[in-house]
C-alpha cells in the first residue's frame, strides 16, 4: 500500500493550479509625449471574480514598485503617489490605466496584476519623449550658392530636433 502525505499533495495541487491559472501577457512597449496622454490597454478575464487589480509603477533604474491604482469590489483608489494626482483614469470593465498630462519622469514600468481569483500579470514600459520641435522649412532659391542648378525643382530642407537625449521616432 502506498502511502502518501495529504499535505504535500495539496500544496502540489494548489502550486500546480496556481501556476495553470496564470494568464502572463508579457511586457509591451508604449511610447507617449510630454503633455499627452496614454492608455496601457488590458483585458482582464473575469475582472468581477479578481478580489483586487493593483497597478504597480517604477522608475526604470529602481527595481522597487509602488502602488499607483488599485481597484477592489468595484471601487477605485488612485491617490497613492502624489505625483500622478489628477492624471489617472482606471476603467472598472477592463482594468486599463490612462495616464494624462504626461510628465518625462512618468517613464518606466507599470504592472498590472489581479489578486485572488484568476492571477493575470502584464508590464508596460513605457518611455515619454519630450514633444519634437515645430519643422524648420528652409528653401533655397536659384541666387542661392547651395542651389543645384541642374534640377529644375526647388530644394527643400525639413529640420526637426527634440532635447531629450534618447531616441527619437
């Protein structure tokens, strides 16, 4: 007859269900500029049986998050930081956080994930661009030295610049 420890096997189980029952979606990369605003867009399966949906924020050179939104039997709490007062939106159907107001320090990781009931984590990295400068249109006429003058159309030179040091799309 064999015989076997009840308590170790139902922590077995529940490690194994535990680890079924996550829904991991990666990490997606969201682009915004200062001023604007972005949507990090989730889904969550049955978000009315998740007992809590945290949203987590850190700063990419720090590894520790904090708590920025959180939703919980269908109430919303997203004053924890004060730096976000004012500029968060979290969509009680699906989860999602809009952030307005862009600041370039709101760059960095955000995690979403659910708390009880069925376990669903997602990262966004996001990075915020100072906005591109308004186009420099400079256009050469035929007196001018740079003119080529074997073309009969006009030459044309668009120069945009942004002060932010990263890069630039």
């Amino acid at each position: 007859m064999l015989r076997v420890d009840c308590r170790l096997l139902s922590r077995a189980v529940l490690a194994a269900a535990i680890l079924v029952s996550t829904v991991q979606c990666g990490e997606e990369t969201v682009r915004g500029a200062v001023g604007g605003s972005v949507s990090l867009t989730v889904h969550i399966p049955d978000i009315h049986t998740a007992y809590r949906v945290e949203w987590r924020y850190s700063p990419q050179v720090q590894p520790q998050t904090w708590p920025i939104a959180e939703l919980s039997q269908g109430k919303i709490k997203i004053d924890f930081e004060k730096r976000f007062t004012d500029r968060l939106q979290l969509d009680v159907v699906s989860g999602s956080l809009t952030i307005t107001d862009l600041h370039s320090n709101d760059s960095g990781l955000y995690l979403v994930q659910t708390v009880d009931g069925l376990r669903f984590q997602t990262i966004f990295n996001l990075t915020v661009y100072k906005p591109v400068s308004t186009p420099q249109v400079i256009i050469y006429d035929r007196n001018s030295s740079l003119f080529n003058r074997t073309e009969l159309s006009v030459n044309c030179i668009l120069l945009c610049s942004v002060a932010n040091g990263r890069e630039v799309t």
